[in-house]
C-alpha cells in the first residue's frame, strides 16, 4: 500500500522527445511492456540501460535519475497531499500544518531503521503480553529437526483448514457502518512515517482497506464481517508498532507495559488483541504459489516449483523480509462488497505480483476500469487457468493474528497441477516492484527448503504461510514432494 509512485516525468521526458513507448522500447532493445513498466514505477532501468536512455531522452545522467528516483521535495509538493490532509483533519491541526512538520523532519541521508531476529521479537512479545488465554498459542512448527517459533497467535482450529476458497466456503461480506472505537493518534510517530515515506520517494496510498470485526471457522469453511476504512489510518496507527518494537529490542531496552507508548496505547492486552470488533484489525491475504513442473534431465522427477520473494524496501508491509508470493493487503478494488471475499483479493495479487497486471492496482493510481478481473481483461496466464475448472486451486490453510501489529493473517495456497501451464507460461511469471528479488525452490529438494526455513529474514506471516502451505502439500503433492512432514508445536 506504499508504492513507488508513477513516473510521470520519464512519461513528459520521452513524449517532449517525440518518442512512442513502441519507438523508446525499440531503441532501447527491450520490450514494450518494460517501458510501460518503467513509466508505471514497477521498475527502473538497468544500470547499464540508464547512459543511453538519459542520451536518447535528451537529459543528463542526474537530470535522468530525478526522473527514476525522485526527490524528498517533489514528493512533499504532491504526492503525500492526501496523508497530510487526512492528518490535518483527524488532529485538529490547520490545513498545511502536517506538510510543513515532514518538511521539517525529512533528512534525503537518514539509514533504514533496524532490523531485529524474529526469534527474539517472539520472545519479547510473549513476555510482553505474558499468559495467554486457554486454547491460543503463538505458532511453532518443527521441520526436520528445527523448531521455528513466529508471534502469529493462532489456535488448532485455525491451522488445520483446507478450505477451498470457493463461494461456498469464502463467506466474508461487508457490512458498512460497524462501529469500533477509533484509534488515538501519536502526532510525532505519524509525522515520522510521513517523513520517512517523503525521504524513500514512495507514497501513503489513500485508499480503502478491509476491517475485521468477526470471523468464525465452521466445517472448512470461513465467515465473518468486514468494514472498510482509510489505509493512511492504519499506515499512521497500528503498523507503527513494529518500528516501535525494532528500536526499543536494538537499543536493548526490552519491552514491558507501560514502557512502550504506542503498543500500550493500540494493543495493551491480549483482551484488546482478539477484541477485533473494537479495534482497528486491518491484515491480508498471502500464499504459497506451487507449479507442477514435468520431470527434468538436470533437476530430476516431477516437481513443484516454490515462489519465495525478498520483499523491496519500497514497500509499507515486511520491507526486506522474506515472504511468499502473493502477499497483498485485503482491500477492495471497485466493488466493496464483491471484493469482502479473500479469494478476490488473492487472484488480483496473483495478476498483479506475477502476472504483469499493473492496472489492477489502484494504489499506483486512480481506477479506471469497471472491472478490472473481467474475464475480457485477465493476463494470459490467468485466462488459461480460469478457463477449465481445477486448473486454479487456492486454499486457505491457517488463520492468525500478527502481535507484530495486530493484523489479521488469511494463510493461504495456490496450487497449479497442470504441467502445462509451466510449459506454456513459466517465462512469464515475474515479481512487481514489491520484490526486490524473486527466488524459486524444489519440492525434491529437502536440504535447501530447510534452510530457507531456517533463515532469521522471515516476516512473520511470510513463514506462517510458507510453513502451512508445505504442511498441506505433502498431503496432496504425492511424487512431487521430498520433504519431511511439518508438524505443529502449538
């Protein structure tokens, strides 16, 4: 939900040149949609593209990377105008006064905030929040001989799902006008956010996010309640907790109530956690994304490909971390109601995050299509999946809360069993902007999946999800799987 903002000054800078994207992406060698991809923000030209596109725009190399990159200043003038007003208005502060506070604030030179061992964030947020109600547990697994703990709080009925995300079983609905008590806001922390979105060159999307405010587990399938609310008030709210978190455990403070102002002031308890009728409880939806692959002379037998991204730094959500692919918040796109349901959210994050569909993001700019997943407008990959029943299997495997921030987590899998789709489309499948790095791994390949596990840059509902979706493909993958049994110790 924050994103690189559209580049419309390389849009100015290649029409003042007299230059189509077709012309531009011929003189450059590379295909039209990379062009279009440059100038949606999706991502920037190569290192070794950048002297001969700045020689063909007419432009220096500097003048070339404000046009990619930005700056503090031209971010400031427009494109946080939205968050500032929003701030304005919900603090009482004359109109002008949040712009001229980041203003204040923004340093182009300040480094990334630290990053803390997820192993010990778990530890610091169980002994915050001390004995846990009967039934709930924080989500422990054992692969092999390792044992991973994450701070999601779960419970049994929550982690053994495998419901198909069909209209039967995916009944989440809308229901406006839910009330719930609204969340205080700490002036200085959501100055510092705006402040830190201002100096990245990325934006506060102002746009509408689902709110939980019930959900029930009821034989496989899911139900529940929803509202929506504006995204910068989570961006300046409940998703400031884990920056909290991070400095208060790197400055060896340890955190205990009363100690830290903005978790006792959003998520004091365990009671205020799993009251999310009464909170703030913004989450998402994120899956494993496993291909059937034909045996290989090089790589061996039928297999299941694993998507696993390194999440970009531009992004609100894991930034740096790893996670599965797709990871996207619940929100709606144009039909709030239609969309309440997470299987809707999790085919646009498929389009959008590894199918090339930039048009289903509305965070990167106003939505023009009445409907954007209109069969009429589906990548090639996602018509051919849609096209016969069973091509396109997505399950929600687990549910949990994230004591990072309160979120709720939809863990969930998406499944591909026709060899032919990889045969057919695996040279299409690319991470958005959202990826720093794109990474892929065998289901018969034990030893390195244990390390991936292993690794200490897991989000936390990344590793729920990832550690889920394996639990339920060694029960249907046969064949395909050389991996040990995951089993909970939760």
């Amino acid at each position: 939900m924050i994103g690189i903002r559209r580049r419309d000054g390389l849009v100015s800078a290649r029409k003042a040149a007299g230059l189509s994207q077709e012309k531009l992406a011929e003189i450059m060698d590379v295909d039209r949609r990379t062009v279009i991809r440059w100038e949606a923000g999706d991502f920037a030209p190569l290192p070794f593209q950048r002297p001969k596109l700045a020689r063909v725009l007419g432009r220096s190399q500097e003048e070339l990377r404000v046009l990619l990159e930005g700056s503090p200043v031209a971010d400031l003038s427009c494109e946080l105008d939205p968050a500032f007003s929003w701030l304005d208005r919900r603090v009482g502060w004359s109109p002008g006064t949040t712009r001229e506070r980041v203003g204040a604030r923004v340093s182009p030179n300040r480094q990334p905030g630290p990053r803390v061992d997820r192993s010990h964030a778990a530890d610091a947020l169980a002994s915050y929040y001390g004995e846990l109600p009967v039934d709930y547990a924080l989500y422990q697994a054992r692969y092999g001989k390792q044992d991973v703990r994450t701070s999601i709080l779960s419970r049994s009925e929550w982690l053994d799902l495998t419901c198909q995300l069909t209209p039967e079983n995916d009944q989440l609905v809308l229901r406006p006008g839910l009330v719930s008590r609204s969340c205080g806001i700490n002036e200085n922390a959501a100055v510092g956010r705006l402040a830190e979105a201002a100096e990245g060159g990325v934006r506060v999307a102002d746009v509408p996010i689902y709110r939980l405010a019930e959900f029930e587990v009821d034989g496989g399938a899911l139900s529940g309640s929803l509202d929506v609310v504006p995204f910068v008030e989570y961006a300046l709210t409940l998703d400031l907790l884990e920056r909290e978190l991070s400095e208060m455990l790197a400055a060896g403070r340890g955190l205990r109530p009363g100690h830290a102002p903005l978790r006792d002031k959003y998520l004091p308890d365990v009671a205020t956690v799993l009251d999310l009728a009464d909170r703030l409880c913004a989450g998402g939806v994120l899956a494993l994304t496993a291909i059937a692959r034909p045996a290989d002379p090089y790589r061996g037998g039928r297999d299941y490909l694993l998507l696993i991204q390194e999440r970009s730094r531009n992004v609100l959500n894991a930034a740096g971390s790893l996670a599965v692919i797709p990871k996207a918040f619940h929100r709606p796109s144009t039909d709030q109601r239609a969309d309440a349901r997470i299987g809707a959210t999790l085919r646009r994050a498929l389009e959008n995050e590894l199918f090339g569909r930039v048009d289903v993001d509305n965070t990167a700019g106003s939505q023009r299509a009445a409907d954007p997943m209109h069969p009429h407008r589906l990548s090639a990959p996602m018509r051919w999946l849609t096209e016969q029943p069973g091509r396109l299997r997505m399950e929600c495997t687990g549910f949990g809360l994230n004591l990072v921030s309160g979120n709720y987590e939809f863990a969930s899998l998406v499944v591909i069993d026709d060899e032919e789709f990889w045969s057919r489309f695996g040279g299409e499948v690319e991470a958005n902007w959202e990826s720093a790095e794109l990474r892929s791994y065998s289901t018969l390949d034990g030893d390195l999946l244990g390390g991936l596990i292993a690794d200490k840059s897991w989000s936390n509902e990344g590793l729920f999800s990832l550690l889920q979706g394996l639990r339920r493909l060694t029960e249907i993958g046969g064949d395909r799987l050389a991996v040990p049994s995951i089993g909970l110790c939760c």
